[in-house]
C-alpha cells in the first residue's frame, strides 16, 4: 500500500528529485514495507478517539521503525521523500522518520545537552517546540516567555505557551525565551522538569498527538541546556529544513485522497466519467506533483545552507500545504457523501490538512514574509516589550 506513494508519485519524479542519484531509494522502497508492516499491528487511524491510545500507537510506529534501520543518518531529502510516504499512509505520521524538533538539539546543543539527550531521541522519544504565545505566533519576535539568571549561572524561566503540539508525549521541548538581555533564545527543558504544567485542548485534526498550553513557572533551565546561538536565527535554520518535511506529509496524503478517488470513480457503475470529474483529477495530479517539486527544491536550498532558504521552505510550506488542502477538498466531492464519514480516511485526511494550514507557520503570514522578502523589504525587529516586571526585578533564584 505505501509503495503505491513510491510507485504512483515519485518514481515519475524520480531523475529531477534526485539527479545525482544520492537518495537510497531501496530503503526508501524498505521504509513502504516497514511500515505497511508496523500499521498493520498499530494502526494509528482515526478508529481511536484522540488521547493516550492513540498517540501510544504513533509512538510504538517510530520506535519500530527506529529499530528496524534507525533515522538520522539519511540526508534530508530522503527524509522530505520519506515523509511525503507517511503522509501518504496518515498525515499523523508526520514526526515518523527522524528526529523532528529534536534536530534543534542535534545541530545547537552543547556537546553535554547533546549527550543527555541525543541517544534517546534516536531511539524515538520525541521533541516538542514551545514558541507560540498567547499574544499571537505571527509576532515571535515580541515573545513574552522570559528568563531570570538562577545562582548556578542557569536560568529560570517564566511564561505561557499556546498550541503546543506532543504536549504530554515529548521527552523535551525547545522552549523559545527572551533573555535578561531582551534577545529571543532557546533551551532543552526535560519534561520532566518541576514547573511546568500542560493544559490539553482537543484539536479537531491533527490528533495523533496532543496539543494545548503549557505554563512555565520558575522552570530551571542549566547553562549547558541553552543553545548556542540567536533565537531568531535558530528558528530560521530550523524551519527552512523542518517544514518541507511537513508539507511533503501533507502533499503525501492529499495523493492518498487522490488515489482513493479516482480508484472509487475507476470502479463506478457508471456509463463514462462526466467531464467534471476528469477535469479536477487532471489538475489534482498536476498541482500535487509540481508543489512536491517545490518543497524539494525548498529542501535542497536549506542542505546547500543558501541565503533564501527560509523563504523558499516558508512560500513552499505555504502553497503546497494550500494545495493538499483545496485538492484534497475538490476530489472528496467526486465520491459522494461515502468521503464525509468520519471513519473515512479522506474526512481524516482533510481535518488533518485543515491543521496544517496553522501548525508550523500560518499561511498568510508565511507569504507575506516571502513577499517582503521579494519587495525588498527589510524584517522590521520591535524592540521588546516591558511587560516582563521579572526582568526588572532580576529575582534571583530564591532556593539557592
Ligand atoms: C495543529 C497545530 C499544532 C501546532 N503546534 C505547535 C507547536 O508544537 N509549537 C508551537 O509553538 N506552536 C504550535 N502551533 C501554533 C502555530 O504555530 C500558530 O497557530 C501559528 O504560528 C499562528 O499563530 P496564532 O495561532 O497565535 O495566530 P496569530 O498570530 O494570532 O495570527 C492569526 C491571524 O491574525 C493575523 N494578525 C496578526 N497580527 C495582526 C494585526 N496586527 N492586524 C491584523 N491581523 C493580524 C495573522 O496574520 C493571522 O492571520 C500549532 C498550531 C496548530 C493548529
């Protein structure tokens, strides 16, 4: 079933994705096998209602596959192809082939943080990010969650966090903070770390994992656990490899969609297939192939460490996501009332798609940030707001 997302999409595709013929394409085909397997012992589609069980399933799904060949040491293009094999199966999948957020603490970590907790999230534990706030995440720059210097050189920080994906799955979040200075940073807070508190909310797609608020009360962040380097260029190394994997997933299962459909109207009782019907299957396939293209050359501008590929992953993010997402909408119409079921996975596939037009950049910010980008408009940086009064009483770590 998942090498139908080999065989059907990107074989066609394959010598302009990867002409230097770097992708391993037999683990690739490997990666289709593994997991047709693993689903079907932990199928992680919507027969469960969101919580524990479900998101138990999409766990044992990435320990399985970490053992059966492990991830990390594939380049990001397998990983971006991987992944739009995923999506293909559940966009829930999304965090299934490598180390996700983790990679922050892969590339930015100091050598002691990477230590304590690369070993574990190669084995499969999982990494949240914590940037979104109350206020809005279109305006990181004005984050609000703050720290104060602890007497161990460490910190303490303070704030609240909105929307928080793997809320009570991940292992560790990235927790994105102004410092003492102003400046935007980030560190590797254990979960397990007294002071924080999570407040689900149920979503209504993306459900796979659970998301909601979580509040951070004199959290103790230690020096070693504050990655090296400005919060704002982290974010942007980040999210220029980050979210072609993303859209890739989503683009993964819009295809799904597409093949169901056309495979349903393929084996209708009807005389011939109404113009209509043949029109948006033509474009469906055009569009979901050519915004592929796109996030893989996203991809390949992020590996090459080009200027403007955090542009490129944002407008890509952008269209491709847009594009899963009205295909997706327009090809459901063509089998009836059957793809409105909640049980069926092209209802799934939407809610999911629906979450992704928000989760890991909202789409009119992300084009608005290209187009300046091509207005030649510079990012304007506020000055940070004084609505920190920790800061200014510098409260020093009482329990030391
Ligand atoms: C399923 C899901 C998973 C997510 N996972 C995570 C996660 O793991 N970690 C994380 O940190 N975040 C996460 N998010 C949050 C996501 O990144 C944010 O939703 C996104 O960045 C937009 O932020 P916001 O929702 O606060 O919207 P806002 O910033 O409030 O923006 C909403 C709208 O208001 C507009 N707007 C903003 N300012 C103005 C203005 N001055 N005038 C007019 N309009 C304005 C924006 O352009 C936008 O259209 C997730 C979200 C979803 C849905």
């Amino acid at each position: 079933m998942s090498s139908a997302a080999i065989g059907l999409w990107l074989h066609p595709l394959r010598q302009v994705l990867d002409p230097n013929a770097t992708v391993n394409w037999q683990r690739l085909r490997r990666l289709a096998a593994e997991l047709d397997d693993v689903l079907t012992t932990y199928p992680v589609g919507s027969d469960l209602p969101p919580g524990p069980e479900r998101s138990h399933r999409l766990r044992q799904v990435r320990r399985v596959l970490v053992a059966d060949g492990g991830f990390g040491d594939e380049p990001p293009l397998w990983q971006l192809l991987a992944q739009f094999v995923c999506g293909y199966r559940d966009v829930d999948l999304r965090d299934a082939t490598g180390l996700g957020h983790g990679r922050l603490v892969a590339r930015h970590a100091t050598p002691t943080a990477r230590g304590r907790w690369l070993p574990r999230l190669l084995a499969g534990e999982l990494a949240g990010i914590a940037i979104t706030e109350p206020h809005g995440g279109t305006r990181v720059t004005e984050t609000r969650t703050y720290a104060v210097p602890a007497r161990d050189g460490g910190l303490l920080l303070s704030g609240r966090k909105c929307w928080i994906s793997r809320l009570t799955e991940a292992a560790a979040f990235v927790v994105f903070f102004r410092d003492w200075h102003g400046r935007l940073a980030a560190a590797v807070v254990d979960a397990a770390t007294s002071g924080l508190r999570r407040t689900p909310v149920a979503p209504s797609g993306l459900a796979g994992w659970s998301w909601g608020a979580l509040d951070l009360d004199q959290v103790r962040v230690r020096p070693d656990e504050i990655l090296c380097g400005d919060g704002m260029a982290l974010l942007r190394e980040h999210f220029a490899t980050y979210r072609p994997w993303v859209t890739a997933t989503a683009l993964g299962g819009a295809a799904a969609v597409f093949d169901i459909v056309t495979t349903t109207l393929a084996a209708r009782d009807v005389d011939r297939i109404r113009d209509n019907a043949l029109i948006t299957i033509g474009r469906a396939h055009a569009q979901l192939a050519t915004a592929l293209l796109g996030c893989a050359v996203a991809e390949h501008l992020a590996e090459q460490g080009d200027q403007h590929a955090n542009m490129w992953a944002a407008a890509t993010k952008a269209h491709g996501v847009d594009v899963a997402d009205h295909t997706a909408a327009e090809l459901a119409l063509l089998v009836g009332a059957a793809g409105f079921r909640a049980d069926s996975p092209i209802a799934k596939t939407r809610r999911d798609l629906a979450g992704l037009l928000f989760a890991d950049g909202i789409h009119d910010s992300l084009y608005r940030s290209a187009g300046r980008h091509h207005a030649g408009m510079p990012v304007a940086v506020p000055a940070p707001r004084d609505n920190t009064p920790a800061i200014h009483n510098a409260k020093v770590d009482a329990a030391d």
